[in-house]
C-alpha cells in the first residue's frame, strides 16, 4: 500500500528541496497543514510579519541576498492575501524572485460570494510573471515546482500559487522531490562579443554601464576585472551602487538622475556606452537624452533580449548574462586609446570625493541630512548591507553611502514605495545573519512598518534603523514649495519618538540631537547587537526635487 501524505507535508519538502531554509508570512486559517508540516520538519525557519505586506518585503530582501526565490505564506484567504499585494508589486518591478503560495477558499465554496471570496486569480495577474489557481490535488506538486522555476528563470520576477483551503489536506502518495532544474543563459555570441570588442577600442569616451544584472549573476569580480582590464569608467544604474567597491578607482559610483554629477555626465558625453545587464529604465535615465548622449553609440546586452534597445536605440543588441559576457569581454577587448577622457573622470572624481568630505563639516542646527550622511559613510562596516526607502532624504542618501561587499545596497527600485526599508532590512538580515544591516528611513516611511520592530526582537534578527525626521513627507513638500508658492497643504507631520516606541518593544533606542552625534550613534548600535532605532531631527529645509517636468511653472506672477 502506498504510503500517503498531505498536501502541506508535499509543499514543504518542494521548499526544502529547492534550498528554502526560511519563508515569511502571518498566520491565517487557508493552510495550517502546511505550518504543521514546517513545525515538524523543523528544517526551514518561519519569519511571523505582523502584516503581510512586511513578509513580502521580507522575501523580497531575502531573495535580493541569496538569489534564491523568497517565499511568502499568504496564509488566510482574502484578505491576507490581497495584504501582499504592494509587495509582489514591487518585486515585479525590481525583477525579484518570489514565490507567494496564496491560500485560498475551498473548491466546494468558490464562486458562492462565501467570506473572504475574493477573486486572487486576477488581482495578481498584472503584477506577477504568474498568477495560477490549483484545482486538483495532483497538480500541486507540479505547479508548485513551475512557479520556482519560472520565478528564477529569464528575467526574474514574483509567482503566486493560489491553493485552496482543502488542498492542503489532501493526501498524496508520499515521495521524495528533486530540487527544480534552473536554465541559465550563456554570454553574448561571439559574433556580438568580437563586435563589441572592436567598437571599444575605437572608442575615445568610452564608458560601461552596469546593472543589477551582475549582482544576480554573481558578477562582481567579472565587471571589476572588466574596467581594469580597459581602464574605463563604470557607472551603476539607480538601485545597484554596490556592483563595484566604493572608491574603485574606475567606478564612478550611480548615473542618472538619482546618481551623481560624475556618473551623469560620463553617460551624456560617451561616444560608446556598453550597457550590460541593465535596461536603461526611466528611474535611471528619464528615458531622456539628458543622461544618455543623443550621438552615443550603445552596445546593449541584457538576459531579457526585449530589453535590448527599447528605450534607446543600440548598435550592437544582444541577449545574455552580465557576467558571462563581461568575462568574455576581458578576453578579446583591447583597450582604448582615450587618456585625456580618462584623466578627466580622475579629476572629476578627486573633485567629488573632497566635496563629499567637505559634507562631513556641515555644522548646522538643526542637522544637514547630507551631515548626517557623511557620518553613517564613515562609521558602516565594510561588509554592512544597506536598506533605503523612498523619499526626499534617500534620494539624497542614493549616492552618498558606500557599499564595499558584494550585495550591501537594497532599495525599492521601480516601484519606488515609501515603507519598503524596514522590513528589507529584517529579510536581508535573515538571509546574511553575519553581517549588520542598515535601514536608512525618513520619519514618515518608517511609520508604514515600525510594528515590525516586533518582528527583529522576537525573531532574533537584529537591525538598525536609522529615522532621519524632517518632520514631513519631503518629496511632496519640496514642490509644493518650488511650484506652489509654498502653500503646504498635508505635507507637514508630527511623528513619535520612534526611539522609545524600540524601547517599549524590547530594543534599544538612541536619540541624536546634532551634528556629530549620529557617527557614535551607529557605532553604539551596532556594538549593542539590539534592534535599535536612531531617531537623528534633520533640517527640514533641506530638500531637493527630483521630477520637475511633472510641474508648470508658475504663470503671470501668481505663485
């Protein structure tokens, strides 16, 4: 007689085989089984979100660390399940892999407006690579299989698996998986790669354009290796500072309107630009000849070829991974013949880097942002991972840390939501316990998630947030005040003391008050080994707008 399991012991040996050691979620009603099964195994470790939203943030972080899908339990039908909506947008717009196994409402009840009948199927549907129903018990297994494989395939991106409530209770004959068969792409051809490598050594202004496409393919040393060989600048799309050391001497840190002056004006004034594992995208161009050179010849390669050229026309369009091809590149390429171009970058550099050091002295009352900045560069360990969220103070935050370890910069990317920094910071630290992790936060971000502190202190993975409180939502503000005449309307806000709000938590909280103090700060929380929560007031003045084409300019005087 063939032996028999149930549907949630036959989802958690897919995980175990496929390397899950942890997956996040919120315990819901929709798939006890399975949690029975985890409590059982007790090989893959559980991360409880108090919100669903958090758990897909989490996984998202996780999967970013260690390029394995992230998986999130949405564990009651409804609505937990609609809660991870928000995330698996953002994974779907950073390219992400995720696995979200939905719970849903029993096969015999769907389709009668029963409690918590929500339509999941196409709620999902176009923000994910898939979003799929299991009808049949047999199809379990499979399906959940595909989705790992889809979800890690080609250009990256979240899965949901709905499951009825009464799957996971089914029995199916017992058996022994094998973890799923990924393909993964080869470089460039050689054709493209024999054409490329002619078209840089002709080059005069050359310059390389890297993207999160080296940090999936582990392709760090490759595109080192690849600058010092040509003795050209790399310049990082938005979101993927860390895919070369800070202060390399060939790297000129993030283009594009989130980046730098350097970085910008290398990818408007290149006569070829050699954009690997990149899309060019509006976050890090505008789609805008304002940071891509109008006569710039482009080489383009990109896993997902229908990416290659569509923002910006290429000379040389090919499809392949960042890494294989840069490897392939340091092979045949000759380096150009462009001294003066590289003097120039040398000098820029040099230039910005004392600016940056100048940012340090900023002495003001209340604190200059770009102070408190230069103080968290300088005290962060070299192998430290960063979280960002979004808004005014980490736009300018974009640029201004550093990032020496591979896999050390985590930011919402595309989506660009607010509240994203928090719970990445608790995903990357479950995925690289060894290392501190950072989430750099404005007042009003942290607000979304600050219950998720909870989650760090009772899970045992232990963060710093860093609150930068300009008492405002700060991107909304500053063009309010440049287009609106200054008349601020929901812009301003009181937060708590987000320092005690650790404390009654269980964690440490530490208060920064000026200039100075924020360095000390980080040190004494990073030595504490506590989740703690640095609450640093900031000028709420200092703010910079990023989108000013969005705006009309006052008209006939009236402000």
């Amino acid at each position: 007689m063939t032996n028999m399991i149930t549907g949630g012991e036959a989802v958690y040996r897919v995980l175990k085989a496929n390397g899950i050691d942890t997956v996040f979620g919120l315990l819901g009603g929709s798939m006890l089984e399975l949690y029975d099964a985890m409590y059982q195994g007790g090989e893959i470790a559980y991360v409880g979100a108090r919100d669903e939203r958090a758990a897909g943030h989490m996984a998202d972080a996780w999967a970013r660390m260690t390029g394995k899908p992230g998986v999130v339990l949405g564990a009651q039908a409804g609505p937990g399940v609609v809660n991870i909506v928000t995330a698996v947008a953002e994974a779907h717009l950073a390219y992400s892999p995720m696995v979200v196994i939905a719970g849903a409402i029993t096969r015999a009840d769907q389709c009668k407006d029963t409690f918590q009948e929500v339509d999941q199927v196409a709620l999902f549907a176009p923000i994910s690579k898939r979003s799929v129903m299991v009808t049949d018990p047999s199809r379990l297994v499979p399906m959940l299989e595909d989705a790992f494989r889809l979800a890690n395939t080609g250009r990256r991106g979240p899965v949901v698996l709905h499951v009825p409530r009464d799957l996971f209770a089914e029995e199916l004959p017992d058996f022994d998986p094998a973890p799923v068969n990924i393909a993964r792409p080869g470089p460039a051809s050689d054709d493209d790669i024999a054409a490329i490598a002619a078209l840089v050594a002709e080059a005069e202004r050359p310059v390389i354009f890297a993207g999160g496409g080296f940090k999936w393919s582990i392709g760090r040393e490759a595109l080192t290796s690849l600058a010092e060989t040509l003795e050209i600048p790399v310049v990082a799309s938005t979101g993927h500072a860390d895919v070369m050391p800070h202060r390399h001497p060939w790297f000129a840190g993030q283009a594009g309107p989130r980046g730098n002056r350097v970085a910008s004006r290398l990818t408007k004034e290149a006569d070829v630009m050699v954009v690997l594992g990149a899309r060019l995208g509006f976050n890090s161009t505008f789609h805008s000849n304002d940071y891509v050179g109008a006569d710039t010849r482009i080489v383009h390669v990109d896993i997902e070829g229908s990416a290659v050229g569509r923002y910006f026309p290429a000379e040389i369009a090919a499809q392949g991974d960042a890494r294989l091809t840069a490897e392939a590149l340091c092979q045949t390429t000759t380096k150009p013949k462009c001294d003066a171009w590289r003097q120039a970058f040398k000098d820029d550099m040099d230039t910005l880097w004392t600016e940056r050091a100048e940012e340090a002295e900023i002495d003001t009352l209340p604190m200059h942002p770009r102070r408190a900045l230069a103080e968290i560069r300088d005290t962060l360990p070299e192998s430290a991972i960063v979280t960002l969220d979004t808004g005014n103070t980490c736009l300018q935050a974009a640029d201004r840390l550093a990032h020496y370890a591979p896999m050390s910069l985590i930011t919402p990317l595309d989506f660009g939501l607010v509240g994203f920094g928090l719970a990445a910071a608790i995903g990357a630290k479950a995925a690289a316990p060894d290392r501190h992790t950072v989430a750099i936060m404005g007042d009003g971000a942290v607000g979304y998630t600050m219950i998720e502190i909870q989650t760090a202190i009772s899970h045992q993975l232990p963060i710093t947030i860093i609150v930068l409180d300009n008492e405002a939502w700060g991107a909304e503000k500053a063009y309010q005040q440049e287009f609106y005449g200054g008349r601020l309307l929901g812009a301003e806000i009181q937060s708590p003391r987000y320092d005690k709000f650790a404390e009654l938590c269980g964690g440490k909280g530490i208060w920064v008050d000026g200039p100075g103090a924020m360095g000390p700060a980080l040190k004494e929380a990073i030595d504490s080994g506590q989740t703690t929560i640095i609450q640093a007031k900031i000028d709420p003045g200092a703010l910079m707008t990023l989108r000013k084409d969005l705006f009309k300019a006052p008209q006939n005087g009236k402000q």
